[in-house]
C-alpha cells in the first residue's frame, strides 16, 4: 500500500499510472493525472515535480 493514506483505489490508480507511463513515457497526460494522486497524497514535491514533467513534455510536442 502507498504509505500515506488508505484505500485500494489509490493504490490501484498510482499502479495503474506507473503502467501507462511505462507504455507511453511521452503522453503528458500521465504525468498530470500521476500528479493529481501525488496530491491526493499531501506528497506535493512530487505533485509538482510530475506536473512540471506534464508541461515540459506538452512543450516538447508542440515544438514538434
């Protein structure tokens, strides 16, 4: 379990976003939603730092 709060669901989702960012590194999206349940976890450092990752990889793509 992810040390810090309770509940499968967390846990399911933290798992299931490692997995989709495994399948696709690039997709900002996964950084967000991993963001979103960093939050959720009062681990803000890392909230941040996943949603910075979010916003360099969203550039990234609109540079082409």
């Amino acid at each position: 379990m992810i040390s810090g709060i309770g509940g499968i669901g967390v846990d399911f989702a933290f798992r299931d976003q490692l997995e989709a960012m495994r399948r696709e590194p690039g997709q900002p999206s996964h950084y967000l939603m991993l963001g979103s349940i960093f939050e959720k976890l009062g681990r803000r450092a890392e909230a941040g730092a996943a949603v910075e990752k979010a916003q360099t990889l969203a550039a990234e793509a609109r540079r082409g």
